[in-house]
C-alpha cells in the first residue's frame, strides 16, 4: 500500500477539489493540507470534507513549502491551477525540486517541455490525464505514421464543449490538429470551435444538465471533397472522474520513477504513464 504526500494546487477550483477530496479517499495517497492559488483567490482556506485547506498565494509559497516540508517531508504536487500560472508553476517546483503532475492545459508548453527537460526533477505532463484518451490518441498518432496524407483533400470540423469556466481551447482538440494535419488536412488550431453557453450545450449538444459544470464532449468530422463520404470521431466525457484516476495513476508512476536507483529522465507524459502500468 502507496503513503504518498500530495500537494494539490489549484483550490478553490472545481477539478482540484474533485482531486482533493478523492486523495482524501485513497488510502495509497496522505492529503497534505494546503494548495497554492491565484493572487486574486479571496478565500484563505478551503474546506475538503473534514479538512481544512490552507490557501498560498504566489508571494507566499516559498515560506510554505518550506513549512511543509518540515512536516510532512518529500511530496508530489498535483497542478490543476490557471493557464496563466502554467509556466511559473512549472518552475516554481524544478526550484524547489518538487516533482509534479501538471494537469493544467494551456501556457507555453514548449516552454514547459524545455524548463522540465533542463530542470532535475521528474514531471509528468500531458494536455489530459484521461488514460482512454490518450491512447486514443496513440492510435490516431500511429495512424498518422504509418498513413500519412491518408485524408488529403478532406475537410475537417472540429468542436469541443466544456463547463463554461474553462478559459483556454481544450489541449486534446489541439492535439489532435496535428495528427489530422500528418493525415493530410489543412487545420489550424485557431479554427476549434470553443463551446462554452450553457443554453447552447443543453438545448443542441444534449449534455446532461448535471454536467454542465463539469465536462468535455469532443466531434471531430472529416468530409470528402464531393460530400459522399464522411467519417466522424467523438469523445464524451461527463464529470471528472475519469481525469481523477489517470492523475493518481500519473503520480504513482513518477513515484517509482524517483525510487529508481538508475535515475529517472525528467519529463514524460501519460504515454510513458501507460506503457509502464502492468
């Protein structure tokens, strides 16, 4: 049985919360009871079931760290904050060699691949924790490999609907831009269209109310040139559950990359995550 410290940052927000009170209901993982937060967070703590959850500014999170460490010793932080806090996040914890799982999409992730490759702490990142759909992503990036141009002179649709909260384009929708781009399609990421209306997501997508708040439906079509023939992929994802279980399984898995006696690289991603999951 796992005892691994968690730090989870990015309370009050709804998806850390969601993390924070599932660690709290795992018994491989101990809570550690404080997050750091926006500057712009009002709250100074946040309530997580029983536990009360101290709230760290940016001004004041090295003291913090620090603190925690003399109490609770080495830990994992969990980073599902703001795009806009990303990059200084990142390097915030190759500082002060906190090896992390950054959940957060958006930032500058080639940035961020670089600060991580050069820092000397592992990281797991990845634009979704969701473990089936990163290896639906697999597939499609196999796809491009082996057949590239395969749908030259198709045109290609993508939308994305998410909780209305979301502020950047979903990483997986621009991730996947890519993989059609190899495949022959002529796509920017600029053309995603962003879903973010309540209204629109319950009177035309369907999504069930209760998941409004909380969750990622994603189309992508492909057409012929003459409409003959159309293919479509589609992911739906309600709730938050799903991005809970590949997220711990991110963080058991830089856990055994630090106990390597050889050495762990620095950066990997959930694909790296699932290849190793026995």
């Amino acid at each position: 049985m796992e005892n691994i410290f968690v730090m989870i940052n990015g309370l009050p927000g709804n998806v850390a919360a969601t993390m924070a009170r599932a660690a709290l209901a795992d018994p491989r993982f101990q809570l550690i009871p404080a997050s750091l937060t926006g500057p712009d967070i009002c709250e100074t703590s946040f309530q997580v079931d029983k536990i009360s959850v101290t709230l760290i500014k940016p001004d004041e999170r090295e003291t913090a760290v620090s603190k925690i460490r003399q109490a609770f010793g080495d830990f994992i932080a969990i980073d599902y904050t703001h795009p806009s806090a990303v990059n200084a996040n990142a390097r915030f914890y190759i500082q002060q060699h906190i090896p992390f799982v950054m959940g957060t999409t958006g930032g500058d992730r080639t940035a961020l691949e670089a600060d991580v490759s050069k820092g000397e702490i592992p990281a797991v990142i990845a634009p979704n924790m969701a473990k089936q759909i990163v290896g639906f992503q697999a597939m499609m990036a196999f796809a491009a490999d082996q057949f590239p141009g395969l749908f030259t002179g198709y045109s290609l649709e993508i939308k994305e609907s998410h909780q209305q909260g979301k502020a950047d384009t979903s990483g997986t929708a621009k991730a996947m831009v890519g993989y059609f781009n190899r495949l022959g399609l002529d796509f920017k990421p600029e053309q995603i269209q962003q879903i973010r209306d309540p209204k629109v997501q319950k009177t035309q997508w369907h999504i069930p109310e209760r998941y409004l708040s909380g969750h990622g439906w994603h189309t992508y079509t492909l057409t012929a040139p003459d409409g003959s023939v159309l293919f479509e992929f589609k992911h739906n994802i309600n709730g938050r559950q799903i991005y809970v279980e590949g997220t711990f399984d991110a963080v058991l898995f830089l856990k055994k990359q630090i106990s390597d006696p050889l050495g762990p690289k620095r950066l990997y991603t959930m694909m790296d995550v699932l290849n190793q999951q026995e």
